[in-house]
C-alpha cells in the first residue's frame, strides 16, 4: 500500500504564503479604492440624494477639494451641508431655455458642485458628501459624474467612462455612474403629500362613521326609554282600574 506524505510548511514559507496573500489584498483594496456614487432611488422622475464618497488621497497626499460635474440631463441641485467643507455650485447658461419640474423657466444650470476641504482629508480616511437632484425621466440611461480630486499634492481625476461593450472594472479612474430604473409612480415630493391626504380622508371617513354610530345609539336609547315609560303608564291604569272594581 502507498503512503502518501503531508508535509506542513516551515515558518519563512508561511510567513512568504502571508506577505503574498496581504500583496493581493492590498492590491484589490487599491484598485477598489475609487470615488463611488450611492444613490437612495434611482427610479425615473424620482428626488434623490446622492452620496459621493471618498477614503483615500492621491497616492497618500491629503485630499483638498472635490469637483464633482453634473450631467446636462440634471439642471438643478441642492448640495447638502458638509461641516467639514465649504460648498460652491459653479453655473453655466443654457444654450436654450428649459423649463423645471415646477414648471418654471430656467435659463441656467449648475455644471459642478465644489466641496473644499477645511482641513484636509488625510490618506486613509472616508468622507461622504451629498447631493440632493431629481432625476431625469429616462429609465435606463446611465449618468455619469466625472469628479476631479485634488489633493496638497497632485490630483486624480475620476472621468472615465466604459466605451459600449467594455468591462467598467478596466477602467483606472472610473467616473462615478448610476443607471436611472422605471418610475415607481410616485415623485419624491407628492408621495408624502398623498399619504397625508389618503390619512386625512380615513380619519374623515372614521369620524362621519362615529357620528353616524352616535346617531344610531341615541335613538335606540331614546325607543328605549320611551318603551319603559309606556309600560309604567299602563301598569299604572291596572292598577287603578283594579281598585275602582
């Protein structure tokens, strides 16, 4: 019978074994390590809040500002207070009038956003910003948001785009993206309007039914007591028809 032998290996082979291993994971952390965009909707036509987010500098410098550029299909947005930065919304003219989800005419939009750093972000460390938009009514098509990163030393500009057909994960500095999904029927600022009217109706509906209840129970109450009224009368006239006899 053969005897197969299992050698265990030594300690500088586990320890080499390791440093590869903590190589690759280094590597893949680095490479995952960009600008990302998380949306809390991404249905047609809905307000949404976009976070950017941010955890490293470039190539270990602090991170100074962030410029973050719009899609022309967004015109308008509202950047949400950051303590940490100071927020300027750079806008350029339209080359034609455009009207808001208002209905209102707008002949500008905000191309970019800019979010500077108070005191700098240091290399290692995570930050989110957000912006708050609605988004086109254009289930499937995807937007981009090109952010240029500018750290005390050099910058990194998060731009690229997947050409059709190409794996975004070749891509080196990705641009943040996110795909719009069918409409859910709601907008984001009617939904809340909708579910206070529908509770208001319920709450009209549940009062009329207490009044008609109410109603109800005092006319019961009012045969009831004119029945126990009507019987003590006639026991009354026995009784004195009784004595007469």
């Amino acid at each position: 019978m053969q005897i197969r032998r299992f050698t265990l290996p030594t300690l500088g082979a586990s320890a080499a074994l390791g440093t590869s291993l903590g190589i690759v994971a280094l590597t893949a952390s680095a490479a995952s390590a960009h600008v990302t965009v998380t949306p809390n909707t991404t249905a047609a036509g809905d307000y949404a809040v976009l976070t950017f987010s941010v955890g490293h500098g470039c190539e270990g410098s602090p991170t100074t500002k962030l410029a973050i550029q719009m899609p022309e299909e967004i015109p308008q947005v509202t950047p949400t207070v950051n303590p940490g930065w100071t927020i300027e919304k750079v806008s350029e003219e339209l080359a034609e009038p455009a009207t808001d989800a208002h209905g209102n005419e707008i002949t500008e939009r905000v191309a970019e956003v800019v979010y500077t750093a108070k005191t700098p972000l240091q290399d290692g460390y995570r930050d989110t910003v957000e912006l708050s938009v609605q988004l086109p009514d254009a289930a499937g098509e995807t937007l981009a948001f090109p952010v240029i990163q500018t750290c005390q030393q050099g910058e990194t500009g998060w731009t690229e785009t997947a050409a059709e057909g190409q794996d975004p994960e070749e891509l080196e500095s990705p641009a943040p993206v996110l795909t719009v999904t069918e409409a859910t029927g709601e907008d984001g600022h009617g939904a809340s309007e909708e579910k206070a009217d529908g509770a208001s109706a319920s709450a009209d509906d549940a009062s009329a039914d207490a009044d008609d209840d109410g109603d109800g129970n005092g006319l019961a109450v009012g045969g009831l007591v004119a029945g126990v009224a009507g019987l003590a009368l006639g026991g009354l006239a026995l009784a004195r028809s009784g004595k007469r006899a």
